[in-house]
C-alpha cells in the first residue's frame, strides 16, 4: 500500500514562477518529512526536511509547509530557475524511508 | 567525503545469470538501505541493516534476492536468478541512525537483464 501519496505526477512552471508539490501521509507515527531532489544518472539528494513539531521551514527559495492535523506536507520553490528541473520526491520516516511517486518538475526559461 | 560508494554503475546481463552489486556506505554511519527504483513502481526499500544486522527485509521481492553486510563498510545485493523484470536502478544509502536522519545515497547501479 502507497504509504505516502505525492501530486502531481509533473508540473511545468515558468522561470520566476513558484512551483508547489503536494504529499499526503497516512501512518501518524512519521516522524521526519524530507524533500529529496534527484537529476537524471544521480542519486536523491536531501533537498530540506521537517520535523512535525513545526508547521514551516524555509531554505533559501525552497520552503516546506506541514499540517500536521490534515496529514499533509507541501514543497514549495519560490522564483523558480531552469536549474531546479529535476524529479523531487517526498517521504516519510519513523525508522526507515517511504517515498512518494515523484514529481518532475520542468522549469521553462 | 568520498559520500557512497556503488560499483559497478551499469550492468548488463542475461536472464538466469547471478549478479552481485556492491555498496560501501560513508564512514561512521551505522545504517544502510537498499533501494530499487523503476517507472512503474518508483523508489522501493527493498531492505535495511542497522549495525550490519538485517532489520527489514520485507521489501525483498523474492527468494531470488538476498543482500549480507559482511562489516561496517561493506554491502552486497546478489540476485540470482536474474530476471528481465529485474531490470532497474538500484540504490544504496547510508545514515547515522535508521533513517530518522537524513540518508545519503550513492550514484545507483543500472541493471539491464536482457
């Protein structure tokens, strides 16, 4: 069973832009929630990631907001450049890693 | 840092031959996962050890597939037989501490069973 649902499959936003990629989580004894960000030929490469005892965290232009009660978390890049085209993948932890499907996000100069 | 080790990084072989794909986690870290990832199914923890001991193998497909971690700084993943539907990306990553931290994954291994 999908653990962690993650949409929309992709997402094509111009450069500037904000791009939003949403998850949904079912088991409540996650604890940690990474974004990971993956270029073709490489590995997933931790993007930011949040505890559930905070509702946002902000990197640089990547921000994820959490809501704990709707068991939901989202990945939002803000001013969006053709370098962040890549596919990014949510998750989900308490102990070992479920992921979402992916989202491959293209950024239109 | 070297970061994660994988070897080789592609893989061609036929069906019904044994492949064995090798992973060497960063140093210092005490857990180590195996992924696969394919279009249709996406990124699946196939198993992870913790302290080279197995704890979850219940992503393995298959009798077919077993993975050992010999010491610290040494993983392997055997498949034998290969099948044509074995035919994926596999990852390894390592962390301080079951997951609960951030993993570091390797470059991944491309297999091909032809």
């Amino acid at each position: 069973q999908q653990q962690v649902k993650q949409s929309p499959q992709s997402l094509i936003v111009q450069k500037g832009g904000i791009s939003i990629i949403n998850c949904a989580y079912e088991n409540t004894a996650f604890d940690y929630f990474p974004w990971y960000q993956q270029f073709p030929g490489k590995g997933p490469a931790l993007l930011i990631a949040i505890r559930p005892d905070v509702s946002e965290k902000k990197e640089g232009r990547f921000t994820i907001s959490f809501n704990k009660s709707a068991k939901q978390f989202s990945l939002h890049i803000m001013d969006s450049q053709p370098g962040d085209s890549a596919t990014y993948f949510c998750a989900a932890s308490r102990g070992d890693m479920r992921f979402g499907a992916g989202t491959r996000l293209t950024v239109k100069p | 840092d070297a970061g994660v080790i994988q070897s080789p990084r592609h893989e061609v072989t036929e069906m019904g031959q044994e492949v064995t794909l090798r992973c060497k986690p960063i140093s210092g870290h005490n857990s180590l996962f195996w992924y696969r990832q394919t279009m249709m199914r996406g990124l699946e923890l196939l198993i992870y050890f913790n302290n080279n001991v197995p704890i979850d193998d219940s992503g393995m497909p298959e009798d077919r597939f077993s993975a050992k971690m010999p010491n610290a700084s040494f993983s392997t993943l055997k498949i034998q037989p290969s099948e044509p539907r074995d035919s994926a990306v596999y990852f390894c990553a390592s962390s301080l501490n079951r997951g609960r931290y951030e993993q570091y994954f390797g470059p991944g291994t491309r297999l091909t069973v032809t």
